[in-house]
C-alpha cells in the first residue's frame, strides 16, 4: 500500500504541466544526444548543470534522468543505419541491426529498438519501485571475486559471437583485451604498453575503437565493391516501415531477457549497460533455435540489446537512489547535481525527500511513453537516410565518426587513433576476423584484470577465493555451460546426421 | 590660484587612493577565458570550476565569460603538458588538484610539473574522515591498528589509486605504528564504497559529505578525522592526532595555476581576482555545502607550499614502494 500511496504522491508530482515538459525536454535532449556518436549523456548533464540550479531540484532531476534514458532510445538509431554506435551500449545492436537494414527491415529494426527500449525501460522502473532497498543489499554482496566471475561469463561469449572460425574470433579477443591493457596501471601507477605517448596513458577510448573498426572499416570495405549496394531497399508505406506481427513474435523472448539481465547488470556498481548489453545477446542466441542466424539481421538480435540497454538505467538507480553510491558515469554526475541543488544524496534520501523519489519514478514511467511516441514517427525520416546513394552517404558517415571521436576528449591523436582502427577494421573483413570480439575483449579486459587483482590482493594470493564464495562459484559454473554450448550443438548435429 | 592648488591636490590624493588598484589592473581581460580542469564532467575539479564560474557570472566580478574546458587524461598529465604549451598566456587559467603534484612523480611520461607552470592561489582543503561499518568491532583507530597488529597483512582498505589520499595517509599509518594492511584500488567512488558497506573491506578514507549521510543512517562509524583541527560538523570526531597517532596531516588541495612565464601583472590580477571569489557569501556557502575548508594562500605562501607538499608527496610515494621519476 506505501508504494501505491507514493506512486500515486508521484504521479501529482509528475503529471503537473511543468514537470510533464521538463520530462519532455529531457527525452528529447536525451534522444538528440544518443543519436549523435560521441557526446554522450554525462557530458550533456555536466553542460547543463549549471541552467538547473534555479529550478526546482524534482523538476530538474526529472529532467536529467530523461536525457539519461532518452540517450537509451537514440542510441540505436546510427547503429542500426549507419553501422556507426551512438554510445558504447549500442555496439552490439550493430551486429544484427545493421544487417536489418541492409535487408531491407532497417524500419522495422528501428521499431523493434524502439519497442525493446519502451518495455525494458518500463521493466526497469517497476523493479525500481518494487525492490530497490533489498536490492542494494544484493548489489553491496557483489565484490571482485563475483564480479570476476561474471567478467568471464561476458568473455565466454565469444564462443556465441565467433563466426565460421573459432580461432579467428579468439585472435581478435586477445588485441581487445591487449588494447585495454594499455595505460597507466590503476594498483601500481605504472604505465603499460603507452611508447612513451602522454595520450596512451589512460589507455585507447572505446568509442574510438568502436566507431573505427565497425563504421570506419564498413565503409572502406564497401568502396570496394561498388556494385550492388548503391542503394539499400526502403519499402514504401508507413505499414512497411513498422516491424511486422511474425518479428514481433520472434522478439518475446528477447524483450524479457533483456529487461531482467539488463536490470540485473544495472544494479551492480562495477559492471555497466555495455556488458548487459554483450551478455543479453549471448545468452539470446546460446537459447535461440537458429543461432546461425545471428549476424544475419535476426530482430532478437536487436531486442535484447537495446532491452538490456535500457533496463539498465533502471537498475543502475538503485544503488544511485538508495545507498548514494554511482554505478556509471552518468549516475556519478547525477549524485553531483543533488549536492549543488542542496540535497543530501545518501541512504537517508527517499526518505527524506519521498516527493523527489517518487516524482521521479513516475516521470519515468512518462517519460518511457514520450519517447515511444516521440521514436515512432521518426522512424519513417530516419529510414530516408538509407535511400541516399553511396556517394553521399559514405561522406556523412565519415563526417559523423570523426566529429563523434573528436568530440569524446577534443584531442587530434584520437583521430590518428580512429584512422588506425578503420584500417584494422578493413583489413578484418577482407581476412574474414569477425569484429565483434575485439571490442567484447576491450569493454571487458580492464575490468576483469582489475577484479581479479583485487580478489587475489583480498585473499592474499590464495586463487581459491574465486570458487569459495557461493555467488562467484555459480557464475563461474554458467561459463563453464555457455563455453560447452558450440560442443553439444557439434554433438547434437552429427547425431542427427548418423540419425539421417 | 588656490583653486588650482586645491584640484592639483585632490588629484595627487585621488591618484595615491587609486595606485593600489592600479598597480593590480596592469592587466585586463578582453576576451573570454578558457579554465582548464583536468577531470572529465562531473569530477571534483570540473564541479569546482563550474561552481567558480557560476559565482562569478552572477556577482560580476569579471567583464568576460569564464569558459570551463576539460582535458582529461593522464590523471592530469595531459592537461598539464596542454597548458605549457600556453607560454606567456594571460587568458588561461588551470585548477590543479594533488594528482598535479603526484602524478609527475610517478610518471615516466610527464614533461611538466606544478612548479614549471605559474602557481597563482590556493582556493580549498578537504577534510576527510577514516571509517569503519557501523557493526565492526573497532571503536577507535586505535582498535583497528592493534588488531592489524595482531594479524600484519590480513585487514583490507579500499581506496582510489596509489598516488591518491588514501593511500598516502594508511603509508603514514603504517609507517607510525609498524603495522601492515592491504589497499585495493577501485576507479570509481562508488565500487569502493561498496567494498566497505558489503563488508568486504574493513577501514576506508571517505570525503565528510559522504559519510555524514551514512552516520546519520548509522550504517557507518567515524574513527578519526583528517584535518587540521575538528570540523564543525564533528565536533567529538578525533582528529589523527589526537586518537594518537602522530602523523603529519596530508591535505586534499584545489587552487589556481597558470601557464609558464606568466607576466607577473596578470599573476597579480588572478591573485587579486580570486581573493575576492574567495570572500563573497556565495563561495563560503558552497564551502560549507561541500563541507570544504578555506584554504586560501596567496602566490608567494603557494609557491612555498608546493615546494614542502611534493617533498612530503615523494618521501611518502617512495616508502610506499612506488616508483618515482622525479
């Protein structure tokens, strides 16, 4: 009963005319900046701290959260177009909502995105409202050794994103996680693999990878062949445009996976949405019925994704909301603003400002419907973009993936950077490496190294640590499964062909 | 004729009155200024140049914008090597924070170091606290260090990286008392205190705001607090030293530096500028938000600072086991 009393505290708080168009101009903000690669919502809240500190801290907390998620929803949209990731969660939505488009079904996986972001982001805000103080205690059980553990569970994924070579797709493993191993080492101080260059010291950015090796080598590599794919079919007609009743079906599955792995994720201080995202796939195509469809332009294989994505803002507010404690850069800048609007972000915060709680929650719920609203009609425009020829088309995604990376740290080296992972890029599709695994290894080297550093310091040494504890043990059992998948469906077909 | 003598004096008086002013406004600003921080949005240092640009926008105390630009990396190498490049420049201010004196020591890839740029002020110290879960068995700090005692090795700290407070004040700890326990770093603020309230880590160094939230929901205790004398807000809070512990107290600093070869009438000008950021209502009360403390120091106490706070930086970096450059 508490919680349908301050729901409903909420929703008076939300539903009020201003805060309804603060909630607005966040999703659309938020949108805006997911679209565009490199600017990425931490930065856009940092620049827009400053217009907040007259407003009323609700209204204005209403408003940041919206460009938080609303960032979600747009994120998918250059990936799914242009090959090119808005943000870093939504490389994986590249793989199959790329291949959408070039089928034809770039609309429909615009919509599906859409749709998986509406669900997941609603998900999210319920497990919020439900669960959140028990939750944080779950979050709070979490230390290296588990997350160790499901840093392994994110890297034997690779056996789901290998393509017709395992060695290929494990060769391009191991440069991820070398290139997150580069920088200065966080437990000595010491830089690593830098050639003496100041600007390596914090390591190579992932957004500059990424946008190098997907965008970058997609284009080069389609200069080549000219022919054929001078223009993507766009079907005519609203109708065409939507995803149809059979890609919907195929998605059910994907739309829940991704909502509770995403949350889940989100909740964990240490971990983040691209994780969610790369895990969430893998564990749709580890169940699907015709895994050797992935990468093909299947819809799961943008529903879960873009579900985890968005689930994860959900979660990630918990630990934010309940105990003051960060779990991504966005939610870090977001406990900043409560101090300058002179709250006190801590465990002590919902109830002490119940209004702020639950406005913000149901603005949440709001705001997930705006931007469903507001996704939807844009998908026919967007869709446009894929009639342009070659000639325009591929200036403009250049043009987008230099000023997203120059816009990510404004330093000229990164560009040098981006020019050196758009020719690897190349040189992996022309000797058929798949792309995917180097960026899994990049996202998730440098925080699996760190985790099992810090477990081994935690126990002095001693490896049992990492099989002692019940949560890290079990994970550690999921991977061992995960990595045995490919060898039952080895098994599973020469029976069947002995059966034939 | 006595008329003349009376203006002739009067404007002799008015001129002595003035030559103060004048002598510190040998420079103007004329166009925007870029000040530069080090952290990415939303880092200490970011929210401080952006608080400090807000104040001065709506006081007007300058007649150009104050345009805050970030050049992350490095833990702040970067932005220092960016802001040599300004030779001579009037127009570009830094913030610098201790990573600008520690991170030069212990990297070998730095060219540049706090004192080959000009620094003009120093603005805050920070205060910070040492804190236990509220259910551990440690009442005081002395506690704690006679059970690391008991068993050298086995009590964790979480932390930032080594370069970092933390770790500088468990070196002086342990250095004290003879004793040794583990650090491990975490990036983010958030993971590290996580370690503490999971339980998984026993003792961490927080900032006051933090903790005070935590104490008031009693899942956190304070055993001492690391500051020159007892804040306001904790008043039966220990200082180090007075839970007996005798180590020097190592401060969070955040001030103003400028680019090398900076004319010294635009030094003067910044110095004069920011003593009076320093004084209005509205930076006191941003103190007292954040629980900071006024550390203000003109450019020559700075100078002198800086020379005595790397010293302490590298003997303590060294005895820590890392390796120093410089």
């Amino acid at each position: 009963m508490e919680i349908f009393s301050g729901l409903l505290q909420g929703f008076a708080v939300a539903l009020t005319p201003v805060n309804i168009m603060w909630c607005f101009i966040g999703c659309f903000l938020g949108t805006i900046v997911g679209i565009l690669p490199g600017l990425g919502p931490p930065a856009t809240i940092a620049m827009l701290l400053p217009l907040t500190f007259q407003m009323n801290p609700t209204s204005a907390v209403i408003m940041l959260a919206g460009i938080y998620y609303g960032a979600k929803y747009g994120g998918s949209t250059t990936s799914i177009l242009l090959n090119v990731p808005g943000e870093s969660a939504s490389v994986v939505t590249c793989l199959d909502g790329y291949q959408m488009a070039r089928n034809g079904r770039g609309g429909a996986a615009l919509g599906i995105a859409a749709i998986a972001s509406f669900i997941a982001g609603t998900f999210g805000v319920i497990m919020l409202m439900l669960v959140a103080p028990p939750l944080a205690k779950f979050a709070l059980a979490f230390s290296s050794p588990e997350y160790f553990a499901l840093m392994c569970m994110g890297l034997a994924m690779v056996v789901l994103l290998a393509g017709k070579s395992m060695v290929k797709a494990l060769l391009a493993m191991l440069v991820g996680l070398w290139i997150a191993g580069m920088g200065t080492d966080l437990f000595t101080a010491e830089s690593r693999f830098t050639f003496g260059q100041a600007e390596l010291l914090d390591g190579i950015d992932f957004v500059v990878v990424a946008i190098g090796v997907f965008a970058l080598g997609e284009v080069l590599g389609n200069m080549e062949t000219r022919e054929g794919v001078a223009m993507l079919p766009v079907p005519k007609g609203l109708r065409n445009l939507l995803p149809n009743v059979e890609e919907l079906k195929a998605c059910r599955f994907a739309f829940l996976n991704g909502s509770v792995v995403g949350f889940i994720i989100g909740i964990l201080p240490g971990a983040g949405s691209t994780v969610a995202s790369f895990i969430s796939y893998g564990i749709e195509k580890a169940v699907s019925k015709h895994p050797e469809k992935f990468g093909t332009g299947v819809p799961e294989g943008v529903a879960a994704p873009e579900g985890a994505n968005n689930a994860e803002t959900g979660g990630a507010m918990v630990p934010m909301l309940t105990l003051g404690i960060p779990g991504s850069g966005t939610t870090a800048i977001l406990l900043a603003a409560f101090i300058l609007w002179g709250l006190k972000p801590g465990p002590l915060m919902i109830q002490d400002n119940p209004e702020l709680f639950w406005g913000l929650v149901a603005s949440m719920y709001i705001g997930n419907v705006i931007l469903l609203i507001l996704n939807i009609p844009l998908i026919p425009l967007f869709a446009q973009i894929l009639k342009l020829s070659q000639y325009v088309l591929y200036p403009i995604i250049f043009g987008i993936s230099v000023v997203g990376v120059y816009s990510v740290s404004d330093s000229l080296f990164d560009l040098s950077l981006l020019t050196f992972f758009g020719l690897l890029g190349y040189c992996m599709r022309k000797l058929d490496y798949p792309q995917a695994p180097l960026i899994l290894g990049l996202v998730l080297g440098d925080a699996m190294e760190r985790a099992l550093r810090q477990s081994l310091m935690m126990s002095q040494g001693d490896l049992s640590i990492l099989v002692s504890r019940p949560l890290s043990a079990g994970m550690l059992v999921l991977t061992a499964l995960v990595l045995a998948v490919p060898m039952f469906r080895k098994a599973n077909a020469w029976r069947m062909k002995a059966i034939d | 004729m006595v008329k003349r003598i009376l203006i002739a004096g009067s404007v002799a008086a008015l001129v002595a009155a003035n030559a103060g002013e004048v002598a510190a406004q040998g420079f103007k600003p004329t166009r925007p200024i870029e000040f530069l921080v080090h952290t990415g949005p939303g880092g200490g240092n970011d929210l401080l140049a952006r608080a400090i640009s807000n104040i001065v926008e709506k006081e007007k105390l300058l007649p150009v914008r104050m345009q805050v630009t970030n050049k992350t990396g490095g833990g702040g190498i970067t932005a220092m090597s960016y802001l040599s490049e300004k030779k001579g420049e009037t127009h570009t201010i830094a913030l610098f924070a201790n990573t600008w004196v520690n991170g030069p020591l212990m990297s070998k890839e730095a060219k540049v170091t706090l004192k080959d740029l000009t620094p003009i002020v120093r603005l805050v110290t920070e205060p910070g606290v040492i804190v236990v879960k509220a259910d551990s068995p440690y009442k005081s700090l002395k506690d704690f260090i006679d059970d690391a005692k008991k068993q050298p090795g086995q009590l964790k700290q979480s932390g930032g990286s080594i370069g970092s407070r933390d770790n500088i004040v468990r070196q002086l700890l342990m250095k004290n008392t003879g004793t040794q326990w583990a650090y491990i770093s975490f990036p983010g603020g958030g993971e590290r205190r996580a370690a503490l309230l999971g339980g998984h880590v026993q003792i961490m160094v927080m900032d006051p705001q933090e903790a005070g939230e935590h104490l008031r929901n009693g899942s956190l205790r304070i055993l001492a607090q690391i500051a020159e004398k007892r804040m306001a807000s904790l008043p039966d809070v220990p200082t180090v030293p007075e839970a007996g512990f005798n180590i020097p107290n190592y401060l969070v600093i955040r001030g103003v530096v400028g680019p090398p070869d900076m004319p010294a009438e635009a030094v003067k000008f910044w110095e004069a500028f920011f003593a009076k950021v320093a004084k209005t209502a509205a930076w006191k009360k941003y103190l007292q938000d954040n629980l900071f403390e006024d550390g203000f120091q003109t450019t020559a106490e700075l100078v002198k600072f800086v020379d005595v706070f790397t010293e302490q930086a590298r003997t303590v970096l060294k005895d820590a086991g890392v390796k120093i450059y410089r």
